[in-house]
C-alpha cells in the first residue's frame, strides 16, 4: 500500500471513530437509549438467571459423567475377570475332552483285543 492510501484509511478510522463516539452520547441522552438500556440490562439478569441455572445443571451433568465412568471402570473390571475365568473353563473343558478321547480309544482297543 502506498503512504496515501494508508493516510485515508488512517482518516476514515478517525472520524468513524468520532462519528460513533457522538452518535453514543447522543443515543445516551435520549429517553429512548435510556429504555434501550433498561431492557439490555433485565435481559442480561435474566441471561445471568439461565447462566447460573445451566452451569449448576452442568455440574449436575458432570457428576453424572464422573459416576458413569466409574461404574463403566467397575464393569470392565469384571468384564476381564470373566473372560480369564471362560478361557479356564475352555481349557478345563479341552483337557477333559482330551481325557475323554484318550478313554474312549482305550476302550475300543480294550473291546477289540
């Protein structure tokens, strides 16, 4: 950019500024910014009202969180312990299973000879 352009851009800057800080104290003195004003501020109560309301659910909420995540721990605790006592019955049930074949061979070797 050239020094000129950046000179009237730095000029339109002022006096927007300028413009803006008349038109506010205009708008200040009149009773119609002053009824503008009353209702920003209810409406910013009420929004404070729902704030607190929203922030004491979230609480809420995050306990929740909190409690489900150590029940979820809990289960996968269990989770784990049932499946290393199904892999020993799996086992179990193999080596009897085994057991049984090797007999059963027996047997019919016994019933043959």
């Amino acid at each position: 950019m050239t020094f000129d352009a950046i000179l009237m851009i730095a000029l339109a800057v002022i006096v927007l500024g300028f413009s803006i800080k008349k038109l506010t104290r205009d708008w200040r003195l009149s009773d119609t910014g002053d009824g503008i004003m009353q209702l920003m501020h209810k409406e910013l109560e009420r929004m404070s009202s729902q704030n607190t309301l929203l922030s004491t659910e979230l609480g809420k909420l995050q306990q929740e969180i909190i409690n489900l995540n150590a029940q979820l721990r809990q289960l996968c605790i269990e989770n784990d312990k049932l499946q290393t006592e199904v892999i020993a019955l799996t086992n179990e049930l193999n080596a009897f299973k085994k057991i049984a074949a090797v007999r059963k061979i027996k047997v019919t070797q016994n019933a043959a000879s």
